[in-house]
C-alpha cells in the first residue's frame, strides 16, 4: 500500500474477521462449481453458440449488473450479437428490439423477479426463445423458471452476508459462470487472438494484438540518416533534430550499415577525449539490432528489452537491408503499448 490517510483509524477490521469472509467466499464459490450440472449447462452454451439471431440479457437490480457484464462480454467476442435489455423499458417500447429466433436470457438469484415475469409473456408473442439462469431454493428456477422455456440452475449455499441477506455471493457467482460459458465459447470457436483484437482497437490488449511496425515507425524526413564518411560533429545535429537519439549509418543505395547512438558519442568521449576528427564510420556499430516492417509492434518492444543490454530504438529494414523506418520506445509506448 502507499501512504495512510490522515484521518483517524481507532476502529479497526480484525484479521480473522477477513480470514472468514474471504474463506466462507471460497467455500461457496466451490459449492456452486462442484455442483453445477453440467449437462444442462452445455446445454445452455450449445444454445448461445448456435443462436440464429441475437441474444439479450436482462435482471433487476444486482442481476442487472451481471446481465449488463455478459451482454458486454459476449459482445466483444465478435461471434454472437448480444445485446442488454432492461426489463422496466422492455416493457414501455424497447420490447421492440426483440425478433422471432432472438433469445433473452433472464438472470434472477430467487427466480421471483416480477419485473422479469412480467416480461416473459409478452417477449414469447416477439417469438423469443427465453431462458432463465437462477439459483432458486426449488433448484428449479422458482416461477420464472416455470414460465420460461428452460431454466439454468447455479447452485448457492449462501451469501457471505452476516445475515445472509445481502448479496455478495451470488452475484459473482452468477458473473463467474457467465465467464465460463464465455471462456468454453471462445475455445469452441477456436477465437483467434487477431480476430477478438479487431473488436478491442482503443485497448491495450487490441494494440498489442493488431499494431505493426510499420503503423508506429517514423519514415522518410523523420529519419536521421548520415554516411559512413560523415564527421560525427557535423551529424550531433541532425541526430538533435529527429529526436530518436541516434543516427542510421546507409550506404548510397541506402543499406544500413550500422548505427551510432548518444552511448557511442559518450563512450567515445571517455576513450578518446574528443570527436572532432572522427567519423561516424569509425565508430558506429555495425550489427545493430532491426526489424522489418510487418512484424508486430509489441515484437518490437520485446526485442528492444531483450538481452544483453536494452535499446531504445530499432531500424526498419527491407529484404534488401535498405532502411525504410525506425522505431522508437517512446514511439511504442506512445501508441499505448
């Protein structure tokens, strides 16, 4: 933890009070996995996965964030159109989202939900396919598990709740198994990291997974490029100029021969007490790391950090070792990577 606030803390939570929370968590975390019935669950998930048309999500209250969470989450998959549907504005006109061969799914932890049992009749007349996923005391899906057209069973021994009213169990029980049906989705459709990247494009993960070289490198004007008979001090500037903190030794045809970096100029400095009549050639390092232009990004950054000592920069080569770009860390760690 950082720094403490500055407000009194005379009333304290015990350790063994967090102990029991967190071990009666786990215990009925446990409880509800052990204890699911698989065969209705692959059932359910053989449902979403063949859908024929769109899958809604709907609850009240707790459940109304978990059903928000799965229909956010299905959605992001990229296979299955999912929507969430809250059931009080179904009921004044957003009914109208649904159509024959549509399915709702119905997240209630008693099965007793009458703002969902309402919605049911009306959702069958849209020719929905609904199910409920509930964790009823009958194991049966309480009435609106009878009023549906099948009902998913999570088994709960209890919320962590002193009372055991409130609930802080069952709702990431229910979140959880959405995961799982999400995690068993994905595996089965055999989800490509490129093709669940195409829907994440702002994040991280999407960056990571679809940035390439050539979309964050600097090309053309933005190179600092300088022959091998160039004097260095004739070069500080250009190498100044182009913020990369280096300079991109070619050759006529624009082959790279190597480079020379600030550290070269220092270490340079060290052993020989001046540069003045020194050329770049002299003492630029000609096996330099590179990389090609259409390999991913975060390779970059990983062959950047690689041993023996880190780089903060990379030339883009072609087949023909002709220079076409660099690559910077600060480039990289701009592009959010």
């Amino acid at each position: 933890m950082g720094s403490l606030p500055s407000f009194s803390l005379d009333k304290d939570v015990p350790l063994p009070v967090l102990y029991h929370s967190a071990n009666s968590q786990v215990s009925h975390f446990t409880h509800s996995f052990r204890n699911l019935n698989f065969p209705e669950v692959q059932t359910f998930a053989k449902i979403l996965l063949n859908a024929p048309g769109a899958i809604f999500f709907s609850g009240v209250g707790k459940s109304s964030n978990v059903a928000l969470e799965w229909a956010e989450t299905f959605a992001s998959l990229g296979i299955i159109r999912s929507s969430y549907l809250c059931p009080l504005k179904a009921l004044h006109g957003n009914l109208g989202s649904l159509f024959p061969n549509d399915i709702l799914v119905l997240l209630s932890k008693s099965g007793a939900s009458e703002e969902l049992i309402k919605l049911v009749p009306f959702a069958k007349t849209k020719g929905a396919y609904i199910i409920a996923v509930t964790s009823s005391d009958d194991g049966k899906g309480g009435l609106l598990g009878k009023v549906c057209d099948t009902n998913v069973h999570l088994p709960l021994s209890g919320e962590i709740c002193p009372f055991g009213l409130a609930p802080l169990t069952s709702p990431a029980v229910h979140e959880a198994f959405g995961g799982i049906i999400v995690a068993s989705l994905m595996e089965t459709n055999r989800l490509s990291k490129e093709h669940y990247a195409t829907n994440h494009p702002a994040g991280r993960i999407g960056k990571r997974l679809i940035l390439k070289v050539k979309d964050v490198m600097k090309k053309k004007s933005e190179l600092p490029l300088c022959k091998e008979s160039d004097m260095i001090m004739e070069q500080l500037a250009e190498s100044n100029n182009k913020g990369c903190g280096c300079l991109l030794v070619i050759d006529d045809s624009n082959r790279l021969i190597g480079t020379f970096t600030d550290g070269d100029l220092r270490r340079t400095l060290v052993s020989s007490g001046t540069v003045n009549n020194l050329t770049v050639g002299q003492v630029c390092n000609r096996n330099p790391r590179t990389i090609t232009a259409d390999m991913m990004a975060v390779e970059a950054m990983e062959k950047m950090e690689s041993a023996p000592s880190p780089v903060q920069f990379l030339p883009v080569i072609d087949g023909d070792n002709i220079v076409i770009g660099i690559v910077t860390l600060h480039g990289l760690v701009s592009a959010g990577l």
